[in-house]
C-alpha cells in the first residue's frame, strides 16, 4: 500500500486598480468586467442616472448585470458604461422594442 500525503494549498489574490480623477465630479478606472476604462460612479449617482432603487441597484452588482469595483475603503464605484447599457436596454424595453 503505498503512503499518499494530501496537502492542501490555498492562495489570496489581490487587485489593484488606479484610478484618475480628472475633475471633481468624473473618475476614470479599468473595469474588469468591461476590460475598458470607463467613468465610475458613486452609488447615488447611478441611481439617479437609472431611476432604480439602490437595493435593487446593489442586487444588479451582485448578479454582474451593473459592473462595480467595492474599494479598500469600502465604497463602491459603479462602472458608467454598464449603466449606460442597462438604461438603453430599460429604454428600449419601454418603446416595446426586443
């Protein structure tokens, strides 16, 4: 019979992701899910721009149908771009559009 060790080995990852802010009111980061940079957004603005409660807002995050990046600190950025989509997307299924 022959001696097998099992080992288990487990890792962290860690990303890092720069951000630019060229005014007070635009930042500009990578989105990892879009792999573009795009304009990131608090979450009130997101809201604001998509008329969406922000629970549910948060919800969209979670199931990656809004891409968002939660930073060190705990705030999280929502990627413009993928709100932009949402929104033509709400738009056109208003106007009964497929």
């Amino acid at each position: 019979m022959i001696n097998a060790k099992k080992m288990l080995i487990t890792t962290d990852s860690f990303e890092r992701y720069s951000i630019t802010v060229r005014s007070r009111k635009h930042a500009i980061g990578r989105c990892p899910a879009c792999r573009h940079d795009v304009e990131l957004m608090n979450v009130d603005e997101a809201v604001s721009v998509t008329g969406i409660r922000t629970s549910e807002l948060i919800r969209r995050t979670e199931t990656n149908e809004i891409h968002a990046i939660e930073t060190d600190s705990g705030h999280l950025l929502i990627c413009a771009r993928s709100v932009h989509e949402l929104t033509q997307k709400m738009l056109e299924k208003d106007d009964g559009n497929p």
